[in-house]
C-alpha cells in the first residue's frame, strides 16, 4: 500500500527532499490536463506546469498537515492561482450569469464508429468550452476531475459555500449549451436531463475526499 501524499510531505518537511519526486511523478500529468486544457498552448502550459511545481517546492514547508487539506487540492490551488493571474495580467476576467445544463462523458465499448463520432463530440465540447469565460472553463475542468469533491473546487477557487460550487457550476453548464447551439452543435438524447446529471456528479463529489 503506497503512502499518502500527506505522509511523503510529511517526510519532505522533515528533511527528506528528495521524495517530492514522488509527489511529482504522481500528479504531474493531471496538473498538465488541467492546465493545458485551461491555456491551450502547449509551451505556454508546459512553463505553467513546471511553475506550480517549483511553487510547491518552494512552499512544501508551509503546507498545513494538521488542517486537513489533500495534498492535491493544495497542487490545484496553485495551478488555479496561477492561472487566474494570467489571465488577469492579460486583462481576461471571467463572468457569470444565467444557469444551467451538462454534458456526460459517458462509458464503455463501442463500436469503432460510435468512437469516432464521440471522439468527434468531445473535441467540439472542449472546442466550445474553450470560447467560455476563464472561470467557468476552470469549474468545468475541475468538476470532470473524479478525484475532486466539491468541497475541494470550493477551496480551490475560493468559493464560500458548496452551494456557490455547484451554482457556478450550473452557470457554466448553461453558457456552454448556448455556444454548442449558437456553434450548430446540439445536444444528442443521451446528454439532455443535464442538470439531474450534473447534481448527481456534485452530490456524489461532495461525499468524496
């Protein structure tokens, strides 16, 4: 049974450095998911990725064990930070109105065509988020992360309530139906009921940890 990342900071913050790889092996490429797909730009988001690294590097030390956060939504929080501070030098501020809707990724085999078409669906998804307001492609990023709860998007960005999560997260839902229509892409049968989908996802998130 492998240790906790709270166990291995544990460590770090005891002397034992160099076993901050393991923390980055195990969550490297999640962190680089996340921030690819916020920025877009593969240099960009390769110099971002290594940043929060070096961030929690150098901040390793101030992690408080005893408050009882994961250690991964610490590296999230970075990661969201960072990016929000580009944004806001690039003069890019997010916005928020109306609510919601969903789409669902959904499950297992398919024939080579279905996974071809929904190849296709997801690219144009993610194609139609990237046209949304930085904050609400970060809580829809967030929210298709499994391992997070909705308790850990709340700290991540700074939000003061689940409740605020899971409105936010409807908000967005909502902006990105209008541009898969305004984009001529519509919503197949298997995605409507969308916002029963999207509660169930925040519900059961905010059982995890």
């Amino acid at each position: 049974m492998q240790d906790s990342d709270e166990d291995i900071v544990g460590r770090v913050q005891r002397g034992n450095r160099e076993l901050f790889h393991v923390l980055f092996e195990r969550h490297h490429d999640r962190i680089a998911a996340y921030v690819r797909r916020s920025l877009g730009d593969v240099e960009e988001a390769r110099d971002a990725v290594a940043e929060v690294f070096v961030r929690a590097y150098q901040g390793v030390d101030t992690f408080d064990l005893s408050a009882g956060t994961r250690y991964l939504t610490y590296l999230y929080t970075i990661a969201h930070n960072l990016l929000t501070d580009r944004w806001r030098r690039q003069g890019d501020t997010g916005d928020a109105e109306d609510s919601g809707q969903t789409e669902e990724i959904a499950d297992g085999a398919r024939l080579p065509l279905e996974q071809m078409l929904r190849r296709e669906m997801i690219e144009r998804v993610r194609q139609s988020i990237a046209k949304l307001p930085p904050d609400h492609q970060q809580i829809i990023h967030l929210a298709f992360d499994r391992d997070l709860s909705s308790a850990d998007i709340m700290q991540i960005m700074n939000k003061s309530s689940i409740t605020a999560v899971t409105s936010h997260l409807h908000r967005a839902m909502k902006r990105l139906k209008i541009v898969l229509e305004r984009d001529g892409y519509f919503l197949d049968s298997a995605s409507k009921g969308g916002d029963s989908a999207w509660q169930t996802r925040t519900q059961n998130a905010s059982g995890n940890s």
